[in-house]
C-alpha cells in the first residue's frame, strides 16, 4: 500500500509544478487553427496587393477594380497635397485607366507589407516603387515614385477586397530616358 500512496503524492506534486496557464493567458493565445486562418489571412492580403500591381503593369484595369469593393474610396496625395479622391469602382477604374493611358510602360515593385488583422477586416501598409516611362512630344522619360499604401480590407463571400486605400506619392524623381 506504500507504493501507490508514494504514487499518488508524487503524481499530485507533479501537477502542482507544471505551469499552468491563467484563464486570461488560456484565452489570449490563439490556437492552431487560428494561427493558420492568420497566416492564410496575410498570404491572401499580400497576394491582393501584388495583385494590383501586376494588373496596374498590365493595364488590366477592368479586372483590377474588381479587387476594390463596390463602394471603395481611393484617395491619392503626391508631395503633402491630396491629387485625387475617387469613390466606387466605376470612378476608379475610369481614373486609373485614363492615368495608365498616359505611359508606355508601368512597374510595380512591391516591397514589406505589415496587416493588422481583426476578423473579417484588416488594416494594412504597403512600400512600392513605381516606375512610369512616357513620352512627351520626340522626348521619353521616366517617373520614378516611392508610394506607401494605407489600405482598408474587407472578407466578403470568403475574399479579401480592398475597401479603401490611401496612397502616399511620398517621393519622386523624373529623368530622360534615351531612345524611342
């Protein structure tokens, strides 16, 4: 009988030293499952910026505005000045067509991506290099502009869409490019 007494002292001692989360601790750290949806979360959020911009590159602005909500705000400001606010995605793709038409060539080169995720919205700032070559009259050049994008998304029907976006022209530089 000595033997399970020393067992049952000894397994209850074990208990007592574990850690042990707090009811608070318990629900603050999120499980597996939750940690993933985050992670899944964020690849679709940085999957819809690149996104943009790899249709921006090609002009494809009629499938690029069905990234944006119906009822989006885009609102664009270039040197501490506001250049443009556009509201719903009829305006928006009107706007962004009309500026793309402007250039010959169009990159985006998306750089950190940090989201703040809250359910079924998220928040979310994006570093881009933009890259415009034009033409004005016999003479080429190229714009080179660092953009930050403050974006609003949303998870409608099980996809994430851009439901408003603040992009900051914070910089830019312009210079000739030779030939055609």
């Amino acid at each position: 009988m000595k033997i399970p007494a020393l067992a049952i002292v000894t397994a209850t001692l074990a208990l007592c030293l574990l850690p042990q989360a707090s009811p608070a601790q318990s629900k603050a750290e999120p499980t597996l499952s939750q940690r993933l949806q985050q992670l899944e979360d964020r690849a679709a959020l940085k999957t819809l910026v690149d996104t943009f911009s790899n249709l921006a590159d090609t002009k494809s602005v009629d499938a690029q505005v069905l990234l944006f909500t119906e009822d989006a705000s885009v609102d664009s400001w270039s040197e501490g000045k506001q250049v443009s606010s556009l509201k719903g995605r009829k305006q928006i793709g009107k706007s962004f067509s009309d500026y793309l038409a402007l250039f010959d060539t169009v990159y985006h080169m998306n750089g950190q991506q940090t989201v703040e995720l809250h359910g079924d919205r998220a928040t979310g700032t994006s570093y881009c290099l933009v890259v415009l070559i034009g033409k004005e009259g016999d003479q080429r050049y190229r714009n080179t502009s660092g953009v930050i994008y403050r974006d609003e998304y949303v998870r409608r029907d099980g996809r994430w869409l851009i439901a408003k976006r603040v992009s900051n022209f914070s910089w830019r530089s312009r210079e000739d490019v030779p030939g055609r």
